[in-house]
C-alpha cells in the first residue's frame, strides 16, 4: 500500500498503518487513520490509556501525556499523509526536522487524540505540515513542522 494509487478507502486499521509507518511499540502513536484525502488532508487517532509506558515517570501523581509524545503522534501521521500521497519505497528513513508546536491544553489517561496533518508545501521527498491535535473538538496542540525522506543506502 506504499503507492497512494493503491490507495482505495478512507480509513487504515492498525495493521495498515504499521505497515506505513517505521515505528514499533512503544513508539508506536498512531491507533488508526479515519479519514484520507489524497495531497490535501490525513487524520489520525490514538487512544490514550493508563497503561501507557510514559505516565509511569510523567507524573505519578497526577498523569499527564507528554508534549514529545504528541509531537511524535503528529510526525507520524505526517509520515502516513508522506506515504499515501507520494510512493516511496519501503526502505527509508524519516528525518524530522523543523518542529514548532504550541500546546494549548494537557492530554490525559482516556482521552483519544484526533491528529490532523495536511501540507503547506510538497517535494517528492520532502514536506512542510501544519498539524493539529483535538480531544473533543477542543484543539490542545497546533504547528509545523518538516520532514523529509531518504533511502536508505545498502553497500
């Protein structure tokens, strides 16, 4: 499903997004992808649990999902949107790179992240991205940030 041709619902299960995606648990931050539209607009869920690996340390007392945390859920629905709307091979390594976010309210045990990625600019190997997290329909986290594509090189 690398090629966005093949592309051909709306929705990705968990099983089609880690097979975009080059995360693995406990990096993995993308539950499910609910809506596609091709070059124009990705929206992802994660459902936030208690039984999370990060609220163990962030806070004992009182859990709150970590800022890096939502940054990763949106760096990797920006790669979902990457993969669905250019085709690209499967062996290749996403750099982050500009990241500005502003976080405008806390995320909690319960909660599920709706994360909305669409592009300011395109290259075929490269993207600028605003991104936009929601809980309830109350937007916590907005920004942008870039990321780029590189294949991997095989002696």
């Amino acid at each position: 499903m690398s090629n966005s041709k093949q592309l051909t619902k709306q929705v990705l299960d968990f099983e089609e997004v880690k097979r975009l995606i080059p995360q693995r648990f406990p990096f993995l931050m993308i539950d499910r992808v609910i809506e596609v539209k091709l070059g124009e607009k990705v929206v992802a869920i994660k459902n936030l649990t208690g039984n999370e690996w990060f609220y163990q340390g962030h806070f004992p007392k009182k859990a709150v999902t970590p800022g890096a945390m939502i940054v990763e859920a949106i760096a990797q629905a920006g790669i979902v949107f990457f993969r669905l709307t250019r085709a690209l091979e499967d062996d290749v390594t996403y750099l982050l790179g500009s990241v500005k976010i502003r976080f405008l309210e806390p995320a909690w045990p319960g909660d599920q992240l709706h994360i909305s990625v669409t592009p300011i600019k395109l290259t075929s190997t490269a993207a600028i991205l605003t991104g936009e997290v929601f809980v309830n329909q109350r937007i916590i986290a907005r920004g942008e940030f870039s990321l780029s594509a590189k294949p991997n090189n095989r002696l």
